[in-house]
C-alpha cells in the first residue's frame, strides 16, 4: 500500500498569477509525517485525510473537523476511527466529515434498504447503519473480512450490528445474483460505492437497475486526491495514476447519463451523488 502522500497546490489566488506551464508545476506530492514527533505534537490532528483535502488549506479542514465533525461526532463512531488510525491501511478509511455527511443524507432520505460496496473497518457502515431505523437493512460486501472483523466489535456495541449482512468477496458476482432476481430491482434506497475504481462503470450498469426511482447511488472518491485536474507530467504515484484513468471515465459516462440526475461533491475525496430518475 501507499505511503501517506499530500497531494498539495497553491492558492487559487497566487495559480492565477501564474502562466500555464508555471501552474502545471504546482502540482506535487509532499510525503506526510508518519510517526515523528512533528506527528505526536499534532495529537487530535487529522491524519488519515491530510492528502485528501480539497480545501484550501489544511486549517480550514482541521476547523471543520474541530467546530462541526468531532464534537457531534457519535462515541462509538470515534471509538472506530481512533482503532482504525492504527490499522496499517488507515488510508482507505472515509474521513469523519464525510462520515457525518452520509449519516445525514440517509436520515434526510428515510433509507431503509441499503447497500455499501467496500467497508474496510466498517466506518461508513457505522455511518450508515447509526442512520438507519431499527429494522434498516445494509448489504455490506467486501473481498475482506478480517478488517470488517476489526471494527465488527465497536459496532456491535453501539446496537447497530443487527442491520448488517456481510457478504464475503468481490462485488460483481453478487450484484449480477442480484439483478438476475426482478424482485431485487428498484429495492434499494442508497448505495454506497467505495471500493475497486476500475469497476465503478460496471458497478453502476447493474446499480441502476437495483435502486430505486428517486433513490441515491454515492460513488465515493470521484475526484481522486484531485488529480483528476493534474497535468500529464505530474509526479503521481503509481496508483493514483492508475485508477486516474478509470475515475475521469467514470465522471463523463455519469455526467452523460440521462437515467441519473448527478452532484458532485468535494466532501472527503469527492463523492458524486446519483439519483435515479427513470
Ligand atoms: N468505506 C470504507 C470505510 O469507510 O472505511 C473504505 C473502503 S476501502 C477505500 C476499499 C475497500 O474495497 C477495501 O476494504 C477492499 O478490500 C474493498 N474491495 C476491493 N475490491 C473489491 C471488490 N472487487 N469487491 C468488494 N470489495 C472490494
Ligand atoms: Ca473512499
């Protein structure tokens, strides 16, 4: 896996001083702090999501995180959050601002039947399932269940783990069980896509037909540590590179989808909500 990268540029200010081939260097990745003292100083800091700030500054997402995310954010939501941030793959996990978004957006929505491609340590499933009524129900699959197992407790805790039906291994299979069966169709309220980028336009051909009308499909990083803008040269690592391609894709076939209406949101990495309309 990746070390921590923060994918920076500069105010819009200054980049508008300069000419094109000057702004095209303004894209770079500087390597976070990983355990100096720099880091322990910063203890209560952000650190997972540093790299996936589109803000325009750190500061600004750290007072986001302070005044509106942290002090309303659940115990059990923190308890998971502070056990993931030691998980070697902390990465992957969704920022607790995005966390607080989904959990409103569900209760905005009244989702009951609801889907999550990707769980990792289960931080937007607990979003999710502290969101939903009592006899709510998530589809949670992912290819693995040992870091499922690692949030599994904090979650059973908190009273929510009854909602969750954890499927074991890769998606695809199991959505096309699922849209062989018509009773599946249209059944879904929200679905929560966060998982292999390289199938996200697959994903959605099978999606499409298993939310329902006026529902929600959020497919979530959609604007990719923001190099989804960084000119050809820039230094991207080589999985930011890769998946790069699959994300632009991804954002034109939805943007041209007219069984969809579409907004795309710089919340965490960038989520593009989707709601069926035909
Ligand atoms: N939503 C999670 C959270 O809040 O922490 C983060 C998910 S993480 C970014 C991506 C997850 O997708 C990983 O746990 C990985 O195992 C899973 N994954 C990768 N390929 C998959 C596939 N083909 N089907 C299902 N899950 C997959
Ligand atoms: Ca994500």
């Amino acid at each position: 896996l990746p070390t921590q990268v923060t994918f920076t540029r500069e105010s819009k200010l200054s980049q508008s001083r300069k000419t094109e081939k000057q702004q095209s260097n303004l894209w770079r990745f500087v390597p976070m702090a990983t355990n100096t003292q720099e880091q322990q100083s910063q203890a209560g800091r952000h650190q997972e999501v540093g790299h996936k700030s589109l803000l325009q500054s750190d500061a600004l997402y750290q007072y986001i995180l302070e005044t509106s995310v942290y002090p309303r954010e659940p115990e059990p939501m923190k308890e998971l959050r502070e056990l993931t941030a030691k998980h070697p793959w902390n990465l992957m996990t969704t920022s607790a601002d995005e966390g607080q978004f989904l959990n409103m957006l569900l209760k905005l929505i009244n989702a009951k039947n609801t889907m999550e491609i990707g769980v990792y340590t289960g931080y937007s499933l607990l979003a999710t399932a502290l969101a939903l009524p009592d006899d709510g129900k998530i589809l949670a699959m992912d290819i693995n269940r040992e870091n499922y197992e690692l949030g599994l407790p904090v979650i059973q805790k908190a009273g929510v783990a009854h909602k969750i039906d954890f499927k074991e291994g890769p998606a695809m299979p199991a959505l096309d069980q699922l849209v062989e069966d018509e009773k599946n169709h249209g059944s879904f309220d929200f679905v929560f896509v966060d998982a292999d980028k390289d199938n996200y336009i697959n994903y959605h051909k099978r999606l499409i037909e298993l939310v329902k009308v006026g529902g929600l499909i959020g497919y979530d990083n959609t604007l990719w540590n923001g190099s989804v803008v960084a000119p050809p040269d820039a230094p991207l690592r080589k999985y930011v590179r890769y998946y790069r391609d699959f994300v632009l894709e991804l954002n034109k076939a939805l943007a041209a989808d007219p069984r969809i209406e579409i907004c795309m949101l710089p919340v965490g990495d960038g989520i593009t909500l989707c709601r069926r309309v035909k």
